[in-house]
C-alpha cells in the first residue's frame, strides 16, 4: 500500500512541538530517534501493570514480564531473520554489543600475532574495542580505506585478508555519509581465509529489510534507540556455535547455572551474556518498534528513504558551493555535507534556530574526517517520518546559510 506519511507522523507526539515558534524539523535519526506512541505505551505498560524481575520468579507478575521479554526475543529473531531466538542476546546498544563481542570472543579467540581487520569509516564503538583488544592479546589492527567516492577499497582489503586474519568488522551503512557498504562481498572474502565477521547494523536496520542468514555473518548488532525504540535496548546476533564456545565477558546473577567457591557454571546461550537483571521494559517496547516497522513495511521505508536522499542531494547540488560526501552512493538514512566557507557548527546553530535539528562535528568517526581532510560535516538523517516538507525546510536553511556567509 502506498506510503502514508501524515498517518505516520501522526503517531509520533514529539512532532507536534515547536522549537523557538517553529514547527519542528527533525533530522538527527542517526544519532537518536524519536518513539511513536505504541512504543511509549508499551514501555508505559510494563512498569504500571507488570513490572516484576524477570526470570526464576514463581509469582504472576514475574511470569508475565519473562514471557513479554522471552517474546521480545523471538520478535527480534525474526525480524533479523536469526535461526533460533537463542542466538539474539540483550545488551543497552551497539557500543555493549561490540565489546561484548571483543572480550568473550576476542579474548578467546584472537591470539599474538593474529590480525583484526576494520574499515575507516567506522563509528569509534567499532574501531576503539579492537584496537583495546589488539594491545591486549598482543595482534595487528589492520585498516581498508575508501575511495574518494566514499566506497570501500575492497581490493585492498582482499591484500589484507591473509590466514593470520580472525575478525572483520565492518559497518552495513556508514553513519556519516550514510553510503550501503556490499557486506555480502565483505563477508565472503573474510570467510575465504577463515575469518569471523561482525556487521555494525546500527544505520541499517531502521532503513531496510536485514537478514543475517541472507548476509551470512557470524555477529551483528544495532541499537534500539535507532530504529524507534527506547534508550537501554541494544541487540547482538551470533551464530549458536561460537555464542557456545564463547566465555562469559560478565559475571553475576542470571548468567549462572550453579555457583560454589569450587567453581561456578554457566547457564546456556543467550542467558551466559545477560548478567544482572536486563532493562527488560526497553526490551519489551523494542518488539514494539519492530512490530511498527513491520506494519509501515521496510521496503516502503526504503523507497521513502531513497526518495528522501535524493531530494536532498539534489536540492543541495542545485544550491551549489556545498560538498556532498558520497554523492553518487546509494544512500541510507543520511546525507553528510559541508556549506562552502561555513563552519559546520555555525551552519547548525543556525538551522537548529529555524527549527531544523541536524547533527554536526565529527560523528565519532574521526578517522574518516581526517580521510577527507576536514574537521567535521554538517548530516542531516532521516526517519520514517521524514516528508518532502522537512527536505524543503532544510534546504531552504542551507540557503539562508549560505547567504549569510556570502
């Protein structure tokens, strides 16, 4: 059915306000983005009619509240087409996920001299947990740069990948140029010399269908809070085998099968990874948000995207003196720019006061900043409630910017 954009703005409270007498434009969703109102009342529902501790209680409420958070897993593992729910562990976010990822299976199974490989353009939560674990066990970080265009130098990264190769760590979209990385040719080429791969889905999963069968890699994470869920939800995929052969990264309550001073086992994946009690409402309206995605249909929500991308990178093109990072890429979620002889926070705090949120600096992706030889970009990022009206706004604002700097 076609994309209704006023029917899905209008479950979304947060757009009803006004930020210094102006309608609200908001255009940071790849740092946060904001819940409809069947999220906020799932959340609302857990603590004012069924908050209990999961897990073990014999009273109603705790039994409640373990079937919604064991419901919400299943959710979760189809949503990403995962084989079992047991392979879907609860973290807070993407960043958790990682050095989840970096202490239970990187501790194990990276060894001196072995090699993990990352790309430029990585969020800091997919660069600093590897190189920490790099200097612990005593291995190489290795790095795959981009072309001037934003894409990836898979050729280089071919050279790279050798059997001293354990891990690749790659992003499905960059979260500054917002640029579609082929992670299914990433996940190939690592698999050839017998490396694990993890996928950052972080900027992914809230703009287009995701299946980690389809993509075959053994770990995948993303955030909550990014695809209209709240804060404290994070979720790391892995494959049955090594979430098995994986050692606990915490210890404490719920991980455990049996404790004594002469040694302590370990209950059975996911529960070995979920250490004290879980924020288990965010958990909750996480199924929620996905139940929201799925209703609007993630392939309407990536042509509306689509859309969206290129009515601003044509609008910005047609304004002229602004550079555009990956131009000709295909476009997830966000559009990163710069306004010719404009710094980027200025040009922001000028359009945050017509009303229109954009995001500057340099996104935790330094490296990549420095690739391109600035200091930061102006991005502005989409959600499923960006309209064509929003677009206009802001490149109206990029004019009016502009101008005043001329």
């Amino acid at each position: 059915m076609p994309y209704d954009i006023d029917s899905v703005r209008a479950q979304f409270p947060i757009l009803a306000e006004k930020v210094y007498g102006k309608s609200l434009v908001y255009l940071d969703n790849a740092a946060t983005s904001q819940k409809p109102q069947c999220v906020i009342d799932a959340y609302d529902h857990v603590y004012r009619r069924v908050n209990a501790n999961i897990h073990r209680g014999v009273h109603h409420l705790s039994n409640v509240c373990t079937t919604l958070y064991e419901d919400a897993r299943q959710t979760v593992a189809s949503f990403i087409g995962a084989a079992d729910s047991s392979e879907v562990v609860f973290t807070r976010n993407t960043t958790e996920s990682i050095n989840l990822v970096a202490y239970a299976f990187g501790d194990k199974f990276v060894a001196p001299g072995d090699e993990v490989v990352v790309t430029v353009l990585e969020h800091h939560s997919n660069i600093v947990p590897w190189q920490l674990l790099c200097q612990r066990r005593g291995a190489t970080l290795r790095v795959v740069d981009i072309n001037d265009d934003g894409s990836l130098r898979l050729n280089q990264l071919a050279d790279i990948l050798s059997p001293k190769t354990r891990l690749v760590c790659a992003a499905h979209v960059s979260n500054v140029m917002g640029s579609v990385n082929d992670v299914h040719q990433i996940v190939s080429m690592a698999h050839s010399v017998g490396a694990a791969v993890l996928i950052d889905a972080a900027q992914s999963v809230p703009h287009f269908a995701v299946s980690v069968q389809d993509l075959n890699c053994d770990f995948l994470v993303f955030s909550g809070h990014k695809v209209y869920a709240p804060l404290g939800s994070g979720v790391l995929y892995a494959r049955r085998e090594w979430l098995d052969q994986m050692n606990p990264w915490m210890g404490g309550g719920e991980m455990i099968d049996k404790v004594s001073f002469a040694g302590t086992t370990f209950a059975p994946p996911p529960l070995k990874f979920e250490a004290g009690t879980p924020d288990y409402a965010a958990a909750i309206a996480l199924a929620e948000a996905i139940r929201f995605v799925q209703s609007i249909g993630l392939d309407n929500i990536d042509l509306q995207d689509q859309k969206i991308a290129q009515q601003t990178i044509e609008g910005l093109e047609a304004i002229g003196g602004v550079r555009i990072f990956a131009k000709t890429a295909r476009h997830a979620g966000a559009v990163s720019f710069l306004i010719d002889g404009v710094h980027p926070y200025d040009a922001g705090s000028i359009l945050d006061k017509m009303g229109i949120a954009v995001r500057t600096g340099h996104h935790c992706a330094q490296p990549l900043m420095d690739r391109f030889g600035v200091t930061g970009t102006v991005r502005a990022s989409f959600g499923v409630y960006t309209s064509e009206a929003d677009i206009d706004a802001l490149l109206n604002g990029v004019e009016r910017v502009k101008k005043m700097f001329a």
